[in-house]
C-alpha cells in the first residue's frame, strides 16, 4: 500500500507508450493495495500461491494475451 503508487506511476509512460495492461495478482491483500491498483484500471486476478510461485504466475499469463510481460513487484520502479 505505501509504494504501490510510486511504482504505477514509474509505469506509466511505458503503458501508454506501448497501449497494454498491468495485469496484478492478488494472494489475500488485506490493505488498500488492490483498490489503488484498480484506481490505475489494472486487471486484478486473485491467486492461490499454494506454495508455488511459478504456477502462480503462470496463472497470470494465461490471464492476458500481451505481447509484451514482464514482472514487477510492488516495490519496484522503472527508472527514466
């Protein structure tokens, strides 16, 4: 919830510049996480981590059919 924000607008430019989606998995987000990424129309997909990242994931990519994907985490920012 703290830096969700920051990273979407690090994002930004790269969403508009090549017209896709932040797909967003959610495993059981109890704070505002998820409705700040809704504020950004991000598709939000809940997930059962289940002890496995990789199907987790691999859940999201059958959720899009983006060209371009790549992962980021909440924390994150892409750098001008």
């Amino acid at each position: 919830e703290d830096t969700i924000d920051h990273t979407f607008e690090s994002l930004i430019p790269l969403i508009h510049k090549l017209d896709t989606q932040i797909v967003v998995g959610d495993l059981g987000c109890t704070d505002r996480t998820v409705q700040i990424c809704r504020n950004y129309e991000a598709k939000i997909v809940s997930l059962s981590l289940n002890g496995n990242l990789s199907k987790a994931r691999n859940h999201l990519l059958d959720t899009t059919n983006s060209k371009l994907v790549f992962w980021i985490e909440p924390y994150e920012t892409i750098l001008k």
